[in-house]
C-alpha cells in the first residue's frame, strides 16, 4: 500500500494484493484516513471485479457521513455496471477533479 497526500486529498495505492486483501488492510487504517478526501487507486488489480469493487460501499457512506468524498479508481471495468452510490473512475487526475467539484458542492451547500 502506498499512501501519498497532496492537499486535502490523500491517494492511498494497492500495489501488491488483490483488492478484497487491501479492501481489508484498509478498513483496518481507516480511521487515520477518515477526516480527508480519498482516492483509492485499484488499477494495481487487472483481475477485479465487481463484486470487488462493491466491498468499499459501506466505507464511501460513512466517508460521505464525514462530508468528505472518496473516489476509486479502476481501470478495466463496464462503468454502467457500477452502483450509483460509488464513484469510480478510470484515471487519478479525473479522481482529483470529481473531488475539487464535490469541494465546490459542499461550499455551496449542495
């Protein structure tokens, strides 16, 4: 796991398990991560799956609790496939900007 901060964001990488052994290390560290946007890049993975990609569901609601968001990144997948409470996406530069535009709804009071 590899773990970079760069302003309010924090990009947290998988960089040598499968998803659901880093879906679980993380969940483990979660609380030191809690109070700052994510982006958790999954791209290591090139076998994930859905089923993979739905463990962080329970995760992104209580990050959203916080009114903080967190964003996956994942590279191989049918993004029509994937549940509208998650916000996934193929690259970590679209990542930081779905957060500076989820900064900007949260200042406005959306």
């Amino acid at each position: 796991m590899k773990v970079e901060q760069k302003g309010h964001t924090t990009t947290i990488r998988n960089t040598q398990c499968n998803t659901a052994e880093f879906y679980n290390k993380l969940n483990h560290e979660y609380n030191s991560y809690k109070s700052q946007n994510l982006i958790i890049d999954l791209s290591f993975d090139k076998a994930i799956t859905m089923s993979d990609i739905k463990l962080f569901l329970e995760m992104v609601k209580s990050h959203r609790k916080q009114k903080k968001s967190l964003v996956l990144v994942v590279s191989d997948i049918d993004f029509n496939d994937v549940p509208a409470k998650l916000t996934v996406v193929p690259t970590v530069l679209e990542a930081h900007d779905i957060i500076e535009m989820e900064e900007i709804e949260r200042d406005l009071g959306f």
